[in-house]
C-alpha cells in the first residue's frame, strides 16, 4: 500500500503530473466563468511545458545529478557488484536485449564488465516483476548467462520493490564489506545515500549518462529533454524525501 502511495503521490509533483493539476484547474476556473485565474493557470502550464522541454534547462538538471560521482576505475577488489533492478517486458516475441529498458541494459553491461575484472566476483540482481509475469532480477540475470556469466557467479533477488527494499537485501549478504553498486548515473547519488544510510560501503560505479555537451541556448523544446527533465525531478524529490526522513528521525530519536 506504502508503495502504490507513494507512486500516486509522485506523479502529482513531477513535470507531467504538475501540468496536468495546472491544466484541471485553469479548466474548472474557467467553466466556473473566472477568465482570468483560468487564463493564469494555462499560462503557468504553458510555461512549464516549454521549460520542463527545453534542452539546456534539462541538461542541467541532470548534470547536478550525474556529476557526482566519476566513472569507476575498475581497480577495487572487491567480492560483490550489486546492479539495480531497472524496467523490463516480457513480451517473448522480442530478443532479450529489446525486453530490458536502455537504462537497465547499459546497467546489466557494466556489472559484467567489472565482474570481468574482478575474479571470483559476484552479480547481485535484484527487482521484482513489476505488471509481468517475471522478476526485473530474473530478465537480467538471464543477459548474463547469455553474456556467459556463470550461473554460480549470480546472486538473484526478485522480490524488492525500490531502492531501500534492494538496499536492505543486499546488506544481508556483504554486511559491512565494500561492494561496488552499479545504476544509472542520475539514480546514483539517491542509491548511495540509501546505502550509506544503512551503514553500508558502496562503491559507485555509475553508467546510462544522459548528459550531453552544452550546444547552445537556441535550442527548440524537445520530448528527450521533458522526459530527461522528468528523470532528475523524481530524483531531486526522492532525494529530498529522503533527507526528509533522516531530519524527522534525528528529531524524535
């Protein structure tokens, strides 16, 4: 239920869902005959549109994210690489590579190479089924037997929901030993302070960048730039929330 809330709750303060409340209202006010907090709500609506669309205002918002944290090196050694559950379908008359999301794939691709560096490693995959009928862990698991993983070298968890339920999974098996966590780079500074909030030691090993050159201000708006611009404020939400949290419990404890 706390899960299904929450995601009810994001919608209305992320860009679609806030231009969409703009919208409902700016139309009640005008069927209630107040032209002019209707034609002020459309306008606000508009103006979120084009600057939620805009690229450089998008590049912007996910470089504060995805500047964080560098590259990985792969020089640490280390006995596990948690790779995070990303979306998927199950539609068995695509490849397997086309079922698992971009994000999850450039995910899944980063962990094998790192598990290529590090011997005696293991892959940890976690993430549930979501609406299909297989678990995220399971999809991308499956990558990497095809990837010629061994099957021995992965650690498979297809019941976590979000972040904190993969976070508490994984302390269970590294404890307090370093481990490299593999995400996409603007999901990367939420997850650390997740598992960092667990007294864990992730090592972060960033991937699936979005952020692109600077090419000027003279830019039309763009969908790649709303949906990138959706991407970091549900971070920058999540991240807030979170910190949030810790003030509320540093508080009352």
């Amino acid at each position: 239920m706390g899960f299904l809330l929450k995601k009810f709750i994001s919608f209305f303060v992320e860009p679609l869902g806030l231009i969409f409340t703009l919208l409902a209202v700016g139309i009640y006010y005008f069927y209630a005959k107040n032209e002019n907090r209707a034609e002020k709500f459309f306008l606000a609506s508009l103006f979120l549109l084009f600057l939620f669309s805009y690229p450089p205002f998008a590049n912007y918002l996910i470089k504060g994210l995805e500047s964080q944290y560098p590259k990985y090196n792969y020089s640490e050694n280390v006995k596990y690489i948690h790779v995070l559950g990303n979306g998927h379908n199950a539609d068995t008359a695509q490849p397997l590579s086309s079922r698992i999301s971009d994000g999850g794939i450039k995910r899944d691709i980063e962990g094998i190479i790192i598990h290529s560096h590090i011997p005696n490693s293991k892959i940890i995959f976690t993430g549930y089924e979501g609406k299909t009928n297989i678990s995220n862990a399971q999809m991308n698991a499956a990558l990497a037997e095809e990837l010629n993983v061994s099957r021995s070298s992965l650690l498979i968890n297809p019941l976590p929901k979000d972040t904190k339920e993969e976070a508490l999974f994984t302390k269970t098996v590294v404890g307090d030993e370093p481990f490299v966590l593999v995400t996409s780079a603007s999901h990367m500074p939420r997850a650390m302070m997740l598992f960092e909030s667990l007294g864990m030691h992730p090592i972060a090993a960033p991937t699936a960048f979005y952020t692109s050159e600077f090419r000027g201000y003279l830019r039309a708006p763009t969908a790649r730039a709303f949906y990138l611009s959706t991407i970091a404020i549900h971070e920058y939400i999540g991240i807030a929330w979170e910190k949030l949290k810790a003030t509320v419990r540093g508080v009352f404890s």
